[in-house]
C-alpha cells in the first residue's frame, strides 16, 4: 500500500469531499465549501499524522461528523472575528497616536 502526504491524495478524493459537501447541505448546512472541508480534516483528523493510505483517506473523510465540521468553522471564524478587532484597535492606537504628536 501507498502512504502519501495527505494534499497529494486530494484531487484523488474529490469525488468523495463532493459527497461530505453534499451530504452537509442535504442535513441544512448552508455554506458548506469542499475546501473548508479539507481544511477541517488536514487541521483537526490529520494534524498529528499526515501521511496516509488511500483507504485511509476515504475513511476519514465519510466519518467526519457534522459537529467536528461545525466546530471547526466557529473556532476558525471566532478567530478571524479577534484578528479583525485587534487590528481595528491598532488603527484606533495608531489615529490616536497621531493626534498626540500633532499637538
């Protein structure tokens, strides 16, 4: 059997992320993107041990469950949502900083 860094089988299990997207959408998960789909997988199942069979592969991603999905989209957007407040509060610093010097 084959083991391969798991970004060289994707394109080989497309059909299969196809199906995962489709079976998220069928239960009423609006939004649901193949390659957020492979990113949940590569970052949450496969951190620890990227490399792997074909089988494998398939198997990982017909049992990733909805609520490991969902998890890691709240995670990754509650993340995104600090990111953008801090950076809006260095440009707030930054105008203030500005002000101060020209005084």
């Amino acid at each position: 059997m084959i083991i391969k860094h798991v970004d060289e089988w994707k394109e080989e299990v497309y059909p299969i992320l196809l199906s995962k997207q489709n079976e998220f959408l069928s239960i009423g998960y609006d939004d649901v993107s193949i390659d957020q789909i492979w990113t949940c997988l590569v970052e949450r199942v496969w951190k620890n041990n990227p490399n792997k069979k074909l089988h494998e592969i398939v198997q990982d991603i017909f049992h990733l469950r909805a609520s490991t999905y969902m998890g890691f989209i709240t995670i990754n957007a509650l993340q995104d949502e600090e990111t953008d407040m801090m950076e809006s509060i260095r440009s707030l610093m930054g105008n203030e900083e500005t002000k101060e010097n020209k005084k």
